[in-house]
C-alpha cells in the first residue's frame, strides 16, 4: 500500500462518525454490570477502562471490584447500536435514552445485578 492509499484511509477513518450506543462493563465474578448510553461508545469504554487504571472511575463500588479482581475479570462490551439517519426530525438522544431503558428492563427481568 503506498502513502497516498493510507492518506486516503486515514481521511475516511477520521470522517466516521463514532458507533451511538450501549456499552456494559461486567464484573464476570459478581456479575454486576455497569450499563450506560453514550454518543460514543467505543470512547466511553475506552474512558471507563482509563479511570479504572488510574484508579479514578467515579463509581466506587466498580473501582473497588477493579482493584481487587483485576482487569481479567472484567469484559467490556458496545451490546447495541444506533443506525443514525438524515431525517432532521431524528433525535438521537432520545433514541439512545430509550434503547437504554429498554435494556435495563430486559436485563432486570433476567435478575441482572447492576452497579
């Protein structure tokens, strides 16, 4: 691959918007899961594992799990996405607001613990 074909990547690369969605931080030990929305999940989970090295993530319950198992005992995960669409009436806040009650139900009902 020459320069001007990895210029080319790099430029589509940076002009993707980031994955909408959720994203879960499970504690496989416990099996207490942190279950959250963001406009960028692969960036939030890289962010929760980031305060979590630096001992810094705001959930204390979770850090002290973190502190105690590991990294091994955690498994990160975007579990669903939203398709973002050019319709001006798309409100992807609200989408995301409620594909996150909706899993938060889901899981409740399955005897899900969460942090």
């Amino acid at each position: 691959m020459d320069k001007t074909q990895q210029a080319a990547l790099k430029a589509a690369y940076r002009q993707q918007a980031p994955a909408l969605g959720i994203l879960t931080l499970q504690h496989l030990p416990s099996g207490r899961t942190l279950l959250a929305a963001s406009r960028n999940a692969p960036g939030a989970l890289n962010r929760h594992r980031f305060e979590l090295k630096l001992g810094s993530h705001r959930n204390r319950v979770l850090l002290a799990d973190w502190r105690r198992d590991g990294e091994t005992a955690f498994q990160f995960d975007v579990i669903d996405t939203v398709e973002v669409t050019d319709d001006p009436a798309f409100d992807a806040d609200a989408e995301l607001a409620s594909l996150l009650e909706l899993h938060r139900s889901q899981m409740q009902e399955q005897g899900q613990l969460f942090y």
